[in-house]
C-alpha cells in the first residue's frame, strides 16, 4: 500500500529480473550438501583453470604494487594490445581510442545498452537470447523485440528484422556464436543485418564473447563490414577463451560518440577495471592462436559426446555451430522446458537450464552446458539414456 513516507525502489528497476540460472545453482547445491551426485550441466564456465602465465601476471602485479588508480578506461598497454588484436583477428579498424577495458563482458553490455537506449526506445534482439540482455534493455527503460532467429534464418534476416521492427526502434543485439543456441551466422547473414542497420540508422550491440568457439564456418566481427564500426558497439569477455570467468575481465570497442559514453559509464560505475587484472589482461593476450585451438578441439570432442549421447535418449538437437552448449528440444521430457528441467534435475539428477528463460523461443528446449571434463560428459549422457531409455 502506497503511502507518501514509504521507502520505494527506482522504477526503472521494475522489470528487471534477478537470474533464474541463480535459483539452479542454489538447488543444485542444496542436493549435494544432501550427499547426491549431480551432473551439472547448466552452467557457462570453460573446464580449464586459468593458464599459470596469466596468474603470474597478477601476482606480479601486485608484488609490483601495481594496486593503485590507473586511467579508467585502461592501462595504455592493455588498450594498445587490444586495439591490436582487435585490427588484426577481428578486422574491425581500430584506434587505441575506441577500446575501453570493462569488467566483463557484462559491464560492456550493460554500459552499451545504456548508451544507446532512451526510455520508450525498442531493441531488436535474435531470440532465443542471453537471459541478462532482456534485463539490460528493460534496465534502460526500453523494450525488447524478439526476433525468432530460426525464422529469421528461413524466411531471410532483413525481412524478418523489418517484420519485428518498430518506429521506436534503435538498436540491434546481434550475438555469435549464441548462447543458448549455439547458432554462428555466417558472414552473409551478418551483412545482411548490417544492410538493415545502415538503412534504418540503428546501433548493433555486437556481443562475441564465444568468438574463439566456432566448430562450423567462422566468426565473423559485424562491425568489420563497411560504414559498420562507426554505429557498432562490440563486446568481448576474457571469461571463455582464457577460462577467466571470476577475473572479470572484458573490454568494448566503439566509436563516438559511444565511446564518450561508455567511458563515463564504466567511470562512474567501477572506475575501471582492477589494476593487476589488467595486467593479468594484458598477459592473456599473449597466448598463442595454436593454444586457443588446442582448447576448441578440446570442446569439440565434448560438444559431439553430448550430442550422440542426446540423440541416443531420443532428444532431437540441431549441431551446435558454435558455443559450449547444446539447445535439444525435450517436449518428449515434458512441454514445459521448467517441468523438464524440475523433472530431469529431480529424478536423474541432471542439472540445466529451461528454455524459455532465454525468451519465448526457447520454450521446449533445455540449455545442457558441455564446457566440462569429458568423464562429467559420460556419465551424465549415461544418467540421461538411464533415465529416457
Ligand atoms: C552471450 C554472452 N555474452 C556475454 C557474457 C559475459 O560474460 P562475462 O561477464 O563473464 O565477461 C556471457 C557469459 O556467460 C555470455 O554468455
């Protein structure tokens, strides 16, 4: 009951959710504390440990007393180097001025969609989606579109984005390789969203956190297309490819009048990022191409474990393209992708992630994360076909 003296929240946060994903975890931990065994396939974190030399990095940043204040967009070295890497594996030309180091690929994202969305504004956003990309744009007060991307890649991209768009909208979320979907667009659907981007005058909030995890095709940077960096905000996380997910690093890459105001966000948020992860950053950055594939073959060999053992219990899945995970439809389990996921994680003990959590068109279907060590694989696809079988 509203009274004038009652404390009350920011409405902007009314419709921003808090993390299903977390309620997961929470049980999953609440059945191991009980003594079960369960397999855990619904989170996102690499099954490798952060590589030594990057460890070392940090610790000798801090022996360094390198824990002081540093520019807040980014150590001049970490943006050199990223700006390097940036011109030559991703295409997109790059000044040091137009990258900025984040806290994860999070603080990028929510920084861009703070950037560009007024409230009232519309998104466009491929569906199924990233459960907190939905939060980010309903943070900024405006609305997300969900543009079914298996229509949208049958029926043509253009058409499909023009069918969902709105006189309001602004901007476009464009993800690849997708999480949960394991979907890569390829570099011709990619140009055709630039296409309509261009000639509708939108932003594309580029999110390539899973640039190194392409099994089929490749990965293709939008905003290397022509007349595309200028009205691209690209994200990138050191989470995946480096198995840095609790370092928090991550970095944007964009031009103005974005960057001015990534720049203050992240300014006035976190005044940047920690100064040894930085340097830890920095090191990363050094890892050689052929230790990044040697990691992708490595998520290979579990991404087609997990699938053989899916389809053997009767679940139809699409060949992840990319990612690390695997998207079945499970209506044989039940319709309601929370009934299936209640039902797998309580009698088999097998933990995922609900489809419809990631919007409307993932109802059906259950996020299984593969990025785990290949015996959790097997004896999770055993506990599946005992299950189903
Ligand atoms: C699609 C996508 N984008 C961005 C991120 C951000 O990752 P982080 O904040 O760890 O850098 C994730 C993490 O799961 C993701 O799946």
């Amino acid at each position: 009951m509203a009274t004038g003296t009652e404390l009350r929240l920011a409405r902007r946060l009314d419709e921003v959710g808090f993390s299903d994903i977390v309620q997961i975890r929470n049980k999953v931990m609440a059945l191991r504390a009980g003594g079960a065994t369960v397999h855990a396939l619904h989170g996102g974190e690499p099954y490798f440990e952060t590589p030594d030399a990057i460890k070392y990095a940090a610790i000798s940043a801090l022996v360094e007393n390198q824990t002081h204040y540093a520019p807040s967009s980014g150590i001049a070295p970490l943006r050199e180097a990223l700006a390097a890497k940036v011109n030559r594996k991703n295409k997109i030309p790059t000044q040091v001025e137009h990258v900025i180091a984040t806290v994860g690929g999070s603080q990028a994202l929510y920084a861009a969609f703070q950037a560009v969305l007024d409230p009232g504004d519309d998104a466009l956003v491929f569906s199924p989606y990233w459960t907190p990309i939905g939060d980010l744009v309903r943070g900024a007060q405006a609305r997300p579109l969900l543009v079914p991307t298996t229509t949208a890649r049958r029926n043509g991209i253009a058409a499909t984005l023009e069918q969902f768009s709105t006189p309001q909208t602004r901007a476009i979320y464009y993800n690849t390789p997708q999480n949960p979907s394991g979907v890569v667009f390829t570099r011709a659907e990619a140009e055709e969203v630039a296409a309509f981007a261009r000639a509708r005058n939108l932003v594309v909030i580029a999110d390539e956190a899973y640039e190194d995890l392409v099994y089929e095709g490749e990965h293709f940077s939008i905003a290397s297309l022509p007349g595309m960096a200028e009205r691209t905000i690209t994200c990138f996380t050191f989470s995946k490819t480096y198995g840095m997910t609790g370092w928090r690093g991550g970095y944007a890459v964009a031009q103005e009048p974005f960057m001015t105001a990534l720049r203050k966000i992240v300014l006035y948020s976190t005044n940047g990022v920690a100064t040894p992860v930085q340097y830890a950053m920095l090191a990363a950055l050094e890892t050689p191409e052929a230790a990044i594939h040697a990691h992708l073959e490595q998520y290979r060999v579990r991404r087609d474990l997990l699938l053989e053992g899916l389809r053997a219990a009767g679940l139809e899945c699409e060949t992840p393209a990319g990612a690390f995970y695997a998207f079945p439809n499970v209506e044989k389990i039940h319709r309601n992708s929370r009934t299936a996921a209640e039902i797998l994680l309580d009698q088999a003990h097998i933990a995922t992630i609900p489809g419809s959590v990631f919007g409307a068109q993932g109802e059906g279907h259950l996020r299984f994360g593969y990025a785990l060590p290949v015996e959790a694989i097997r004896e999770a696809v055993a506990a599946l076909k005992a299950f189903l079988g």
